[in-house]
C-alpha cells in the first residue's frame, strides 16, 4: 500500500501540497487512493515524469494543484490512455486532493428558468384571453395558433432544462460522474429540437401577425411577408432535421461522452450550431425591420405606441440572448467539463425562447389592457 500511495503524490497531490495551497476540503485519504482504477495508477508517474519538465514543475511540488495548464496535460494524458469513468475517478480524487471548490449553477439557473418560463405562460394566457371573441377579442387567427403551438415546445424545453440540473447540469463533470454526465447530455440533445421550434415558430407567428394587421394595406410588405415565412419555414425543417439525426445513431449524441468503445459518426456539430445561430440572429433582426416602414405611416394612439415599443424591446432582448449565448457555443461538441460548460448554453437557450413567446404574445396582451383601460374609463 505504501509503495502505491507514493507513486499517487506526483499526480494527485500529497496532503502536503494540497494544505500549502488550497487547504483541501478534507485530508488525504489514501485508502480512497488505493481505491482508484488500475489504468490511474498505472499510468500517473508515466504521465507526470512526460510532462514535468514541459511546464517547470517537479512532482511532489505547490505547483501540480496550482497550474491549471499542467492539470489540463495530466487529465488529458490519463483520459486518453485509461477509459473515461476511470479519468472521472482520476479527477474527482484531484479535485478533493487540492481543495477545488464546489460549483453549481443550479439553483440559479432554476430560478432564471421557472422566473421567466411563468412570465411566458402568463402572457401566452393573457393571449388566449385577449383573442378570445367570447370574452370581446376578434377571434383567433393563423397568428395565434401557431403560437400557441409553440408552447408546447416551449413547455418541453423548460421540463428538459430542469430535469438537466437534477441530473448534474450546472456542476463539474467530476462532481456528477460518468452516469450523471450521460443522462444531463441526453436530456440537453432531447432540448435541442425544441429550441429549434420555438425560434423559429415564433419568428413564423410574428410575420403571420404583420399579415394580418398590412395585408391590405401594402401589396410589397404583403409579398415580403410571405417570402420571409418561406424562409423560416424552410429552416426550421432543414435545422429540426439536422438536430435531430446530428449522430448516427442518435444515441451517440449521449453515449459516445463516457464511452469511447461505442460506434458512431456525427456531423460537424460546432459548424451546424454556429450556421443556425446566424441564421436566427439575421431573422430576427429582419423580422423586427420587416414593419418598420408600415408602422411610421400609422397614427395611433399613445397605448399602442406603446405596446409597439415594448414588441420591439422584447424583440432586441431576444436577439441579445441569440447573440450571448452564440458566445458560449465555441465549447458545444468539444467540452470536457461538458456538465458545465453546457449548462451556460443552455440557460441562454431557454431564455431567448421563454422571450421569444412573450414576444410575440406582447401585442395582444397591450390589447387587453387597452380594452380593459377603455372599459375602465367608461364606467366613471
């Protein structure tokens, strides 16, 4: 035992270190370094004598928990040599070793998640009501039905994003562990599709809604609004289907991150994500352009102006989300802290689609106020 606990302290860090340091969240357990796989310790005094004198840094030294490029060449050296739950095992010892904090975004991205998901339900109903001809709306149309078909995805994605978080999603990949990794990354593919819907569908409900307000008024904005639903439509088909089958098979998208034995191909997935956030950021930029000519032509009351403003507003916070969370997508496909990494990803995902429906649920619900405000008024 003692022979092996030696051959540990390059890599993992004596207790020695660690305290010089970090001050370890607990002390070295070396019955827990007798209890790592075979391939780790085998490996380690291979890994760390290659690598030592690349980064100027001699085992049993601070420096093995301190240089973040050095523990990045270890996991890697160990990771491509032994299977993937054995460099998770490998890691997490570390991680305890040098004292690593404990992350999560969980419970803030719970409640960036639940916070906005209810602003869209409501507004989504505030929708329902306003069109409502029973209750004085106008009745519903193509505009509002497909938004409301969008819900149902919105609704999936939001039950996907929580259930990725039980799973591990928001924490280090060493904290959740191989089976943690696998459910959390097939959770986030099965969300994918869904966002794709949302973004696009909503883009489609909105142009539908120009439709229906200028289609008699302007035979150009009219031609312009159907070539744009064309567009999306085509998109949202060629994207969804990209999504969907991105690995063949599509359980590859989940298995192939802790193992490296299962066979299958993917496309080039970073390429794929990068393509369709362009094109969603340029629709909606485009979209929100696409009436401007119109609405200054319009003399309209102040309550309309200003719930014109606010489409608008809401409209630029969701290009702002596309264009954030395009930011974080360079890490989608290639991550090693993929349990991590991803969950910034993701978090933005459900934003731009918890706006995306409010978005385009803004105008009818500035209608119901302005009738309720009327009523009002006319009862003093």
């Amino acid at each position: 035992m003692r022979s092996k606990s030696r051959l540990l302290l390059p890599l993992l860090i004596t207790g020695v270190a660690s305290d010089m340091v970090h001050s370890p969240r607990q002390a070295v357990d070396l019955s827990q370094a007798e209890a790592l796989p075979s391939c780790v310790l085998t490996l380690q005094t291979t890994c760390s004598t290659q690598l030592s004198p690349t980064y100027g840094c001699q085992p049993n030294t601070a420096c093995f928990c301190t240089n973040s490029q050095l523990s990045t060449a270890l996991e890697a050296c160990i990771t491509a040599n032994c299977t993937i739950p054995e460099g998770i095992a490998a890691k997490k010892f570390q991680a305890e070793t040098c004292g690593y904090s404990v992350r999560s975004q969980v419970d803030t991205g719970e409640a960036v998640l639940w916070a906005f998901f209810t602003i869209a339900i409501i507004f989504s109903i505030l929708r329902c009501v306003s069109r409502c001809r029973m209750l004085g709306g106008a009745g519903y149309w193509w505009d509002d039905w497909t938004c409301l078909v969008c819900v149902l995805p919105m609704i999936g994605i939001t039950i996907t994003g929580y259930l990725g978080y039980q799973h591990g999603m928001g924490r280090d990949y060493w904290e959740v562990g191989a089976s943690g990794i696998e459910e959390s990354t097939k959770v986030f593919y099965a969300g994918e599709p869904l966002y794709v819907a949302v973004v696009f569908g909503t883009k489609i409900s909105l142009v539908l809604l120009y439709l229906r307000i200028w289609s008699k008024d302007s035979r150009n904005l009219n031609m312009a609004c159907w070539i744009v639903i064309g567009l999306l439509a085509a998109l949202f088909v060629s994207f969804e289907f990209a999504t969907i089958f991105q690995c063949i098979p599509i359980s590859y998208n989940w298995t192939s991150v802790v193992d490296r034995t299962v066979t299958g191909s993917c496309t080039d997935r970073l390429a794929q994500v990068y393509t369709a956030a362009a094109f969603n950021i340029f629709f909606d930029v485009l979209v929100l352009l696409l009436p401007v000519p119109s609405l200054l032509k319009l003399n309209i009351s102040w309550m309309k102006k200003l719930g014109v403003g606010i489409v608008f507003l809401v409209g630029i916070l969701v290009t702002i989300c596309s264009i954030v969370r395009l930011s974080y997508l360079s890490k989608y496909g290639n991550s090693t802290n993929i349990t991590w990494n991803y969950a910034y990803i993701g978090m933005w995902s459900l934003l731009e689609v918890h706006l995306s429906v409010v978005c385009v649920c803004v105008p009818a619900a500035a209608g119901l106020f302005y009738r309720t405000w009327r009523h009002q008024q006319r009862r003093r």
